[in-house]
C-alpha cells in the first residue's frame, strides 16, 4: 500500500532563503508523485509531479523535487523564498488505480521579511 | 477553461438540516473525487467516483453522508441531517485519467 510521510508540519524561513519541505513516500509499484500547493481559502494547485521521465522535476513558481528512489524520498526545494510563497504544500503519490492518490499531512510554510 | 466548479461557496445552517454540495467537473474528466478538510483531521478522502460509477466509499464517515453522480458533468454530496461536526472546506477534484487531479475552490460549511 502507498503511503506518504511529510517532515515537519510548519517550516518559517526568511525571504531570500532557501526552502526545503520533505517527504518520504512508501509504495509497492513505481510511483507517481506529486507536489500541490494550498494558497488560504482556497483549493489545491498542482506544484509539480514526477511521472518516472526524470528524476529532477521542475515546476511552477521556481520549486522543484528530486526523485530519490534510495531514499524513497521527493523533497521539494526552491533556492529563494519569497513573501508569496506562504502557503500549505501537500506531498502526494499516486495509488496505481482510478487516480485515486494518497496526501501526506501538509507541511505550512511561513516566510518571514 | 473554466475548471472545476463548486457550489455554494459557503453554506451556513442549522444542525439537522439538510446540506447538499454540487460540483461540476472539468470536462471530459472521467475520475471524480470528493474530499473534507479539517484542521483536526486535515485532508480526507470521502469517496471517488470512476465514469460515473462510486468505485470506493469507505471514507464516508456515516450514512448521514451520500454522494451521486447522475452524469459526467454533475455531482452532489448530502448531508442529512447536519450536524456541527461536520463543519468543514468540502472539496471536489477531477481528473482525466493521469492522476494528476485538479480541484475547485471548495464549500465552506458551517453547521451551527
């Protein structure tokens, strides 16, 4: 069965700094992946997803995720924070049937001057 | 595109009333997914439907809670009667079949 694991349920950083949210997944097939990002009071937007193509996935807004299957892990990083960023990010994996996927706890990001 | 769309976008009412919460997904989606959101319990699952059909319900929380899909552009999720526990963003998500979903704004239900 998949299951996904985030790290730290808030993570501050300073603008300018680099942003680093983990996730570790579990998953008897090859996994579809995946990053969403929750702006307040609204729905989740696709950050970015990792489809077996390459292990390095870049998405929108300047985050990306590397696929790391030693580590059964698919951190995601973005080398400068900004005041925008400020948001819940959600870990995903896929579950091998009907799209159905699996979402990790959210981790709330908080971006401080 | 105009995304997947929900409704009402709040709700505000009176425990052991009747709530229903409509989607309509994007078209040509053939996965359909409903989800609650709480602080206490974060993102849940509730049910998922597969070209129309319900293929898992488990999330559910009780028989207060039904869902159908009477077509491929239109699906409900009742609650009857409320209760303030169920206080909660209610979203909807679709997806075409790559199991990337996308999701609509949410239901903001407040039972009082």
């Amino acid at each position: 069965a998949q299951s996904v694991t985030q790290l730290g349920s808030h993570v501050s950083v300073s603008e300018g700094a680099l942003v680093l949210l983990r996730c570790n997944y579990s998953s008897s097939v090859p996994p579809y992946l995946f990053w969403y990002v929750q702006y307040p009071n609204q729905g989740l937007q696709l950050l970015l997803k990792y489809t077996s193509a390459a292990t390095l996935v870049k998405g929108i807004n300047g985050f990306e995720a590397e696929f790391k299957k030693s580590e059964t892990s698919f951190h995601l990083t973005k080398p400068s924070a900004h005041m925008s960023d400020a948001a819940e990010y959600f870990c995903a994996v896929g579950s091998g049937g009907y799209n159905k996927l699996i979402f990790g706890a959210g981790t709330r990001l908080a971006v401080h001057p | 595109d105009a995304g997947v769309i929900q409704s009402p976008r709040h709700e505000v009412t009176e425990m052991g009333q009747e709530v229903t919460l409509r989607c309509k997904p994007i078209s040509g989606h053939n996965s359909l997914f409903w989800y609650r959101q709480t602080m206490m319990r974060g993102l849940e699952l509730l049910i998922y439907f597969n070209n129309n059909v319900p293929i898992d319900d488990s999330g559910m929380p009780e028989d207060r809670f039904s869902a159908k899909m009477p077509n491929a552009s239109f699906s409900t999720l009742k609650i009857q009667p409320s209760e303030p526990r169920d206080s909660a963003v209610y979203f909807c998500a679709s997806s075409p079949g790559t199991e990337t979903q996308y999701f609509g704004p949410g239901t903001r239900l407040l039972v009082l």
